[in-house]
C-alpha cells in the first residue's frame, strides 16, 4: 500500500462544505435575488423523512447499457458459487460485471448521499458523483431538500461542484441560471418564444429521514417509506439533524467494493487486527469462543442497559454475541438494518479511553446509551455514540477502486476546543477504519491472482457474508 493512498485528504485541506469554522461557504455565493421573481415549482422536494415524493423521473438510461450485460455469464458466474464460499475472482475486477452492478446495485438502489446538516440554510448545497453522474443536493428557500441532474439543461455544461451556498445556480457556460427549486430563471439570448418553464433542472429522487440524505438514480426506485420509517425510529434520538461535521476524512482504496462491504460484515479479523475497537465491544465473540464469564458480561450489560432504558426505547436491540444480520437478501427492506448495542463496561462512547469526549448528541440526557449501528446498502454504515456519530460513504469509481468519505458527527452547538478536541473524537473510528482499508486491498491484491479460488466462510463468524453475496447475486442477476 503507497503511504500516501490512504492519508486523509481532509486533514490536510477543507472540506467541502459548512463547517463549524464557516470553510467554504462562499464557493458559489452568487445572489441574483433582485432581478428574478421566485416560481413556486412543487417537485422533487423530499418530505424530510416521512412522505413520498412524487416525481417526474429522468431516465439517464437510453444508452443501452444494462443490454450490453451477457447475462448468460452472469447466471454461470453466479450458480458456480458454492454455497457457504465467495465469489468467484471475476466479481472483483471485470469490468462488465462491474458495469451490470453499477446499472442494477446503484443505479437501482437507493444511495446515501451526505447528511442534512451539511446543507443547513436554504441556498446551502453539496454535490455527489457516482458513475458518471454528478447529484447538486440543496436546501430550497422552503427548508426542503431537493436533489438534481448536476447539469445545465442548455448543452449539459456542470453546474456546481464541491459544496457552498448559492441563491441561484449560474451556468459557467452561456449563464442560463437556476433557482434552488430547479426552475430556470434566466437564459438571455434565447429569443421571446422560449419557454424557460419547459427546462428546469432535472429532479433525481430524494428522502431525508433523520438527517440521512437518500438518492435513487432509477427511474422507479425501489420502495423507501420502511427504510425511512426504521430510520426515523431509531436515528431520531441521535439528533443527527441538530448535528454538525467536526471532520471529513477522505481514501481512495484500491480495492473492489465489495471487498470492503465483506470485510465490514464479520469480526472475525477483529481480533488481531483492531486491538482499539476490541476493548470496547463484544460483537467479536461468537458462539464458539463466548466464554461462560463473557457471556456473564453481556448479560449484566444488557439487563442493567434494558432496565435503565427500556421506556425511552434506548434499550439494546441486539443482546446477543456475534455481529447483528445483516443484509438480509430476503426481505424488501433487507438493504437496511438498525440495532442497539452495549458496549464493554466502562465504556460511555467510542473513544480510545471510553470516556465522553464531546457533548451529549440529540435527546440523550446521559451518556450511557451504548452504540446504535446503522446500515443501508450498497453504501453507507454508521456507527453512532452519546456524544458523536460516525458515518462512512463507500463509491466505487472502478471494478479495483472504492472512494470513501467518513464524517465525524457532533452535536451542532459544540465547538472544537471548547467542546472537544479532534485528537480524542478522532483515533477510535479512524484507527480501525484505516486497519481495515489496508486489509481490504491486501484482499484485492490476493484475489488478483489466477491461483485464487474462493475460500470457505466460517459458519460461527462469517454468516453475514454468505447473506451478503447471496443479496448481492439477487441483485445483480436477473431471472
Ligand atoms: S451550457 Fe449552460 S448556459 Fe449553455
Ligand atoms: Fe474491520
């Protein structure tokens, strides 16, 4: 591994959108307020977390690509598998497999983008790539958040990139320019029959349960509203709305990113591998090495946890040894999975001491609320304490590369050095995270070779992993 693939780009320079130090807000601050009249425009505003958007879906397909897909070899890729093993070495790095699950994974699923509270004023606004898509999500003047095709509807030019604030959204190119609801406002020189109501932006479709920002590039994206409901039960008390970004880390891992979602799914390298995050979880014991004392522990834990919270519905979800299912390839909802866990006696948060090291997040009025672990396929997990949350966003940018961004989460109203510093909230998550971005190209790097042949899965440690290939082919496979 180069030293430098996996140094954070963020600690060196910005992030790309509010911080608590007010970086980069200014990268589009452009007002056109007084010389155009604002046009009420109803779609493509999300109904921040509940409702359901009802869109006029724009179809970035029409090249043909999902046809390009030999789904013959797909299907014999896929029933050569043994159960209980991986994936054949193909998956890792063919570039048409690769091409068929951009097309049916994630541009079929529905994408974490960034949080809402990286957009906190309306005119706020960040951009996504994926494929060769660019996503503008922003806040309108209505508080809502909108997502949109990040192009001009002129001659395709890019609008925006990075993140900022802007109250309208000016062309480089010929400076046809947009309001924060899509609609066109200007494009000068276009003549008096133009009709500028006929080219607005194009909507992408958008959800934002509890501080989460959803896109689904399909044109009829799969069914949200139990994801968003789950989402909202659990991640509400969290207040990840009312939080702010304390720090933005960025990778490039030359791994595939499956790779990566296979290595998240169990601890059995947990053990020798992340020696900070065993000492303040159990989830690295199974049924096979769970010793009578151990087990002892997580009971206590889990009583005194459910005693203490059961009426706020803070209790632990997920009492038992092992790692929570997850997904789960039979259920419409199986791209999601929320629990609750406690953590080792002694620990109040994930830090490297277990020690509060920012103030309390959302509704917690103490700090012993354990862990509250959220995932959604194919692209985000976050793990969450009383005083931070941490959130990682997986995009992969070629059948041998993956980007990942990981955001540090704290509560809106805390100041860095005041409040915390980034010394003590950072190490816990960034230690373990960065462990396992080097097993997972060490991984790549193995399954390269053309002696490979896939391994069997451990059926105490590794059963989320034959739930995940066997969601995945679900995915990727038609009948
Ligand atoms: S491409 Fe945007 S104004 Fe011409
Ligand atoms: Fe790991």
């Amino acid at each position: 591994m180069a030293e430098n693939t996996l140094r954070p780009k963020s600690l060196q320079g910005k992030p790309p959108w509010k911080t608590q130090e007010g970086q980069n807000r200014d990268a589009q601050n452009v007002d056109f307020d007084a010389l155009f009249v604002l046009a009420e425009w109803g779609r493509g505003c999300s109904d921040r977390g509940h409702a359901v958007a009802t869109f006029r879906f724009f179809s970035p397909a029409g090249t043909g690509l999902n046809d390009c897909i030999d789904q013959e070899r797909l299907q014999a890729l896929a029933s050569a598998r043994h159960e209980g093993c991986g994936l054949a070495g193909d998956f890792y790095f063919d570039p048409e497999i690769y091409r068929a699950e951009i097309d049916q994974i994630w541009r079929g699923g529905w994408l974490f983008a960034g949080h809402t509270c990286q957009i906190p004023e309306p005119g706020d606004f960040f951009t996504y790539e994926i494929d060769c898509e660019s996503i503008l999500i922003l806040r309108d003047e209505d508080h809502c958040i909108r997502a949109f095709y990040n192009l001009c509807r002129h001659r395709g030019m890019r609008l925006a990139s990075g993140g900022g604030h802007a109250t309208r959204f000016v062309c480089p190119y010929h400076q046809w320019n947009y309001d924060c609801k899509g609609q066109l406002c200007s494009s000068w020189g276009m003549g008096p029959d133009f009709d500028k109501s006929e080219w607005a932006l194009l909507p992408v479709a958008v959800h934002d349960p509890a501080g989460f920002v959803y896109i689904s590039l399909a044109e009829q994206p799969i069914p949200f509203e139990q994801v968003g409901a789950q989402l909202v039960k659990f991640a509400t008390p969290q207040g990840l709305e009312r939080a702010c970004i304390a720090k933005c880390a960025e990778y490039e891992i030359d791994a595939n990113w499956k790779i990566i979602w296979e290595n998240n799914r169990e601890c059995y390298h947990c053990n020798v591998n992340h020696p900070q995050y065993i000492k303040a979880n159990f989830d690295h014991y199974n049924t096979d090495d769970c010793t009578p004392a151990i087990q002892t522990r997580i009971d206590a834990q889990v009583e005194r946890n459910r005693a203490k919270w059961e009426t706020a519905g803070l209790a632990a979800t997920h009492r038992q040894t092992g790692m929570a299912s997850f997904p789960d390839p039979e259920s419409e909802s199986g791209w999601c999975a929320i629990n609750r866990t406690v953590l080792v006696e002694g620990y109040m948060t994930e830090t490297m001491d277990g020690q509060q090291a920012a103030p309390l997040m959302g509704d917690y009025a103490d700090p012993d609320v354990g862990t509250l672990r959220m995932r959604t396929m194919p692209n985000m997990w976050n793990h969450s304490s009383c005083d931070h949350a941490v959130t990682t966003r997986l995009t992969p940018a070629g059948p041998r590369k993956t980007l990942i961004q990981v955001l540090w989460l704290v509560d809106h109203d805390a100041v860095e050095g005041r409040d915390y510093q980034l010394d003590q909230l950072l190490p816990f998550w960034q230690l373990t995270s960065e462990q396992d971005w080097e097993i997972c190209e060490q991984v790549q790097k193995g399954i390269e070779s053309r002696a490979y042949r896939p391994g069997p899965f451990s059926t105490y440690k590794e059963k989320n992993l034959e739930a995940f290939v066997r969601w995945y082919l679900k995915q990727l496979v038609r009948d």
